[in-house]
C-alpha cells in the first residue's frame, strides 16, 4: 500500500473533481511546477493509485434507460454461458465473481422492462442456475468525490 503526501492528495482531489482540469491550474493549486505534477501523476499510474483516464457514457443516450442489478447463484462452470445471455439483452457494465449471498453480480443497463423480465426468465430457466435477483434502479450514480484521502497521507511531522 502506498502513501502519498499532501501534494499527491491535492492532485488527486483536483482530477477526482474534474479529470479535465490542466496540468497548469493543479500546479499553481499546489504550488509546484507542471513537471513536478506530470511526474508525480505518471508515478501514481505506476504505482496504481491511478488506473486510467475514463470515458463515461450516458447510458440513456442510446437507449438503455433501466440500470440494474443481477444477483446470481449458478454452478461455476455456467459462468460463461449466464454472460453470454445477459449480454443478450444487455448492456454489461461490470460483471464481479461474490462470496456471500450470490455467486454473481452483474451491472448493466436494459432497454424496457420487458427485456429485464425476459432475461430474468432466461437466466432461471438455464441449467445451473439455483436463483435469479433482480434489482432495477431508479437513476445510476457514481460519486468518487468522497473518497478519504487524508487515510493514505504522509505525516511529515
């Protein structure tokens, strides 16, 4: 686990903010050079605090208004195939194995109603799977401007 120093917390919370902000506006924040804050980002990519730049879509721009969550219990070796069909009729956006009430959980967005009703059909009627939850959500929303990043800060004193 690494820890970072304020500086490195000021950067990230200046990205967690608005990931378009230039390199120069969180140098003047932080009060060091744009190559201190280039190299400072490009290290934390290394090290894998930062993952990667994202493009986040709007789902209902292209027609998927219903995002769900499917809880799965299902015999391992159906893994593949429970995909393949809610892929079907979905738009998969994070598929995760689980220890605890379900075997998989799956996040995705669905067109109508109708389709989460067909694919919840579909799903428990394939061989393997013991039981089927279904959760529709009423709006999507992602926040990563809570994180507690004073957790991971260096003490220097």
């Amino acid at each position: 686990m690494m820890i970072i120093d304020e500086i490195d917390k000021r950067i990230l919370e200046s990205l967690l903010e608005n990931a378009r902000v230039k390199m120069v506006d969180i140098a003047k924040e932080c009060q060091v050079s744009i190559t201190t804050v280039i190299k400072r980002i490009e290290r934390m990519k290394k090290e894998g605090e930062i993952v990667d730049e994202t493009l986040i879509i709007y789902p209902r721009f292209f027609g998927y208004q219903h995002p769900v969550s499917i809880g799965i219990n299902l015999e391992i070796d159906q893994e593949e195939n429970i995909h393949r069909l809610i892929g079907e009729k979905t738009k998969m956006f994070g598929i995760d194995r689980l220890i605890g009430t379900y075997d998989l959980h799956v996040f995705a967005y669905a067109k109508t109603l109708e389709d989460i009703q067909e694919i919840k059909q579909a799903i428990q009627k394939h061989k393997g799977v013991n039981n089927v939850e279904i959760l529709v959500w009423s709006k999507a929303f992602f926040r990563f401007d809570n994180f507690q990043l004073d957790q991971k800060v260096k003490n220097n004193g």
